[in-house]
C-alpha cells in the first residue's frame, strides 16, 4: 500500500510538473508614470537580466525593473546615446555610441555598471569609421558588441547584408578580435541588440522593407560561434531581448523575453505624454534550440 501510494504521489508531482510546463507566462507590464524619461529619450535601445531584475537602456540611461511587479526598482543616467545593454556575473555592460565627442575623439565606448546601476567602469575602443557601438551579449569571458560604421552621416541607413562585431575582454575591456556576418537580407545601421542561447549568437536587427530586397520582412537571426549565419526570421527584438532565468519561468525549455512597446512607441509618447504615459510589456517566447524558432508563450491577459 505505502509502494502504491509512492508511486501516485510521484506521479501526481511529475502530472504537476508538465502542466506547468505547458502553461501560458503571464506578460510584465511596466507601471504608467515610472518610465516618463522615455519622451525624452525615446525608444528602448536595449533589454537583458537576471533572476533578480529585467534591464531596459534607452539613449541616455538604463531603469531595473522588477519580475513580478513591473515596477521600476531604480534608474541611472548614461552619457548619450546608451544602446543595447548585457548582464553577466553581477555586471551590466552597455554599448555607446557617444555623440558629444571633440573632433580626434572616438565615439566608441564601453560601459559597466554594477547590477544595483552603480557605475563600475568605461573605457573607449576604436574601429576606423565607426560612429557607434550598438548590440551587446557575453559569452564566457568576452562581451560581443556591434560596429556602426554605414553611411556618411549619423542616420544613414544604406541597406545592406553585413555586420561587423567587436569582441572584447571583460576583465579589461581590451578589443580582442573583429568578426564579420553577412546576413541573408539586408538590414539597417548596424546590429541593435544581440543575446544568446548559450551556444549561438543571436541578432536582432532593422530589417529593410520589402521595397528594399527584405520580401519576408526578416529582422533575427542566429549565428555559430565561428559567424557563420544558421538562419533567419521574422522576429521583434530590435529593442531588446534576452534568455530568461528558469527560477523566473519554472520551466527546462529555454524561455526568451522581448521587449514591445506600448502607446504607439515614442511617437505616440510625445504626441500626448500625460495622457499616453510610456509603458512597456515583456512577452515570453519558447525557444527551439534545434530550429531557432521563438514561439509566444505569452497569456492572453487584460492590460493592467
């Protein structure tokens, strides 16, 4: 009788576990008033995080903000413009672009920030004809960030298929190598934010239009450690993405979240600030290690 009744209760557990498995992530909406910076600033730039916290950068700051609530836990200021931004080991690295650089000046430049945005460290790097620094993830000891280096002036955006990326020490911030992708579409600018699986870098991009060679509207895309390009699809992470913690989802399969505007994004911010507050929702996506296809996973909820 106790065997049988061992044997039940394992199984109930193992019946618990694979409903959970199954069930629908309930979406992060952030709280109206907490995020005003944003009409300012404008859109996220970049997302990551930890067991503790999602990150959100825009162009001149980064706000912690907390799993369960929404709420935002505390802000900082950045020099402008901040891009993407990536956790690792109790540290925030984010990716500059800086626009307020005397003539002999890199605009390039590194920044770390502890996990409570208390700074740590910055340090500038170089790439002949670059304007910006823009994705960023770690892997293992070296923090990957995206070169801007297309157009003659700041908001040229030629399309095309190539992305250069830096890699960089994160024990000293020096540029250990450069590495090229090309893409099978074309995009805009450079990269804008990068995440991992743990294996595979991942891209997220401006896709161009149709118009401009992009028929399927491909925006992501996931390369080997070596860069060469697995695949592509259409995907929203060009404001930020990143693997969620299992502690936070509860689940083995890997989990993304990304980050979607709310409120028309900062055009519909600056039209009406008071009455159209900035507010963001994170969406959880399963992960399909063997495809790369990010599938939503996301309760259909009422915005609260």
């Amino acid at each position: 009788m106790k065997k049988t009744t061992r044997i039940l209760l394992l199984l109930g557990a193992m019946a618990t576990g694979l409903a959970a498995e199954t069930q629908p992530l309930r979406p992060v909406y952030t709280v109206p008033g907490e995020l005003n910076m944003l009409v300012k600033h404008g859109h996220i730039q970049g997302a990551t995080c930890s067991e503790k916290a999602i990150y959100v950068s825009h162009a001149g700051g980064i706000a912690k903000i907390d799993w369960k609530t929404g709420h935002v836990l505390k802000t900082c200021d950045a020099r402008p413009h901040l891009g993407d931004i990536a956790y690792a080991n109790g540290r925030i690295y984010g990716a500059y672009g800086l626009w307020d650089v005397k003539p002999g000046e890199s605009p390039l430049m590194v920044g770390v920030w502890d996990e409570d945005l208390n700074p740590v460290t910055e340090k500038r790097v170089t790439y002949p004809g670059a304007r910006g620094l823009d994705g960023a993830v770690v892997i293992g000891g070296t923090l990957y960030v995206g070169v801007d280096h297309y157009g003659e002036k700041r908001w040229d955006h030629p399309p095309h298929r190539d992305c250069t990326v830096l890699a960089i020490a994160t024990s000293n911030l020096a540029v250990v190598g450069t590495h090229e992708v090309t893409f099978d579409y074309p995009i805009l600018y450079g990269v804008q934010t990068l995440g991992t699986d743990g294996t595979h870098i991942l891209f997220g991009n401006y896709g161009a239009t149709r118009e401009q060679g992009n028929p399927n509207r491909f925006s992501f895309s996931r390369v080997t450690p070596d860069f060469k390009l697995r695949e592509s699809r259409a995907f929203h992470a060009s404001e930020g993405f990143g693997l969620v913690p299992k502690q936070i989802t509860g689940r083995e399969e890997p989990v993304f979240f990304n980050v979607n505007a709310l409120g028309g994004n900062m055009q519909g911010w600056r039209k009406d600030p008071v009455g159209n507050r900035p507010r963001l929702r994170f969406d959880f996506h399963a992960y399909d290690r063997a495809t790369g296809e990010m599938r939503n996973i996301s309760a259909a909820s009422p915005r609260p």
